[in-house]
C-alpha cells in the first residue's frame, strides 16, 4: 500500500504535463481520387501469368502511355510486346472488385493512409488452386510530372 500511493500520485502529476492530447484519430480516406497524370513501379511477382517483374508505368488521362522494364522479367515481357498488359492503378482496383463479385476466395486491398491510393493488390481466386494468384505491389506513386527513368520509352 505504501508504494502504492506514490506511485498514483507521480501518475496524477504526470497526467497534468501531457496538456490537450488529441485522442480520436482522423480516418483515412477510403477512395482514391485518380489523378490526370501519374507514375508508378509496379511489382507483379506470383501466379502463373505474362505480366511479372517489375515495371515503371506513366499514365495520363487514365491510359498507360509509357512503361520499362526494372528487371529481366519485365523487360522480356515489354520486349514480347505485352506492354498492353501493364495496368493503370485504376484497372488494378476493377480487377480486384471483378474478383470480389465473382467470388474470389482472397482479395486484399491495401491503400496508402494520406491519399488511398491502392498501395499492394492480392487477389486468388481458390485457395485450392495453385498459381492462380495475382498479386501487385504499388512502389514510388508520384502525381503530375515524375521522373523518368530513361530517355528511351518502351511503349
């Protein structure tokens, strides 16, 4: 009991140091508003599928106008000519609901907590199945005029 009460007093005293704490935090935002131009590395990096590897995609006006190979796999990908494939953040999210309403048994969005935008995507349809997975990662999101990587665009 003796210590007891010491040690409630220090923490009463403490408690009137700690001054007006906020304690409700604000929620993030739950909808990501598409911007007009954008950039992004994606990481496509399991299933059984053309797009793997890891790419920097540039889109303006919700199309894909620029994409290059950050690994072998993408840039064998980009030099089969499958660029078409490369998505927009905006397609990652569609595919993700599509495997939602069609009942997939994982799908896994999660956004960055300043804007929502879709920061890792993991989709499998059966858990069952194997390599049927898509999973995406969101790297290095910048809006407006980002930096290219090369002077030379693969698309």
């Amino acid at each position: 009991m003796r210590r007891l009460v010491p040690c409630a007093a220090l923490a009463v005293l403490l408690g009137g140091c700690a001054g007006n704490v906020q304690s409700v935090m604000e929620e993030p935002p739950t909808t990501w508003t598409v911007p007009g131009k954008y950039a992004f590395t994606l990481v496509s990096d399991c299933g059984e599928r053309a797009l793997t590897g890891k790419f920097r995609v540039t889109v303006e006006s919700d199309k894909v106008t620029r994409t290059e190979g950050l690994d072998d796999a993408a840039r064998r990908a980009l030099m089969l000519r499958l660029a078409h494939l490369v998505p927009t953040l905006r397609q990652l999210e569609a595919e993700a609901e599509t495997a939602r309403r069609e009942g997939a048994e994982v799908v896994q969005v999660e956004r960055d907590l300043a804007d929502a935008h879709p920061t890792r995507i993991m989709i499998d349809e059966s858990a069952t199945a194997t390599d049927d997975e898509s999973c995406y990662t969101i790297e290095d999101y910048t809006i407006g005029l980002a930096a290219e990587p090369s002077a030379t665009p693969s698309r």
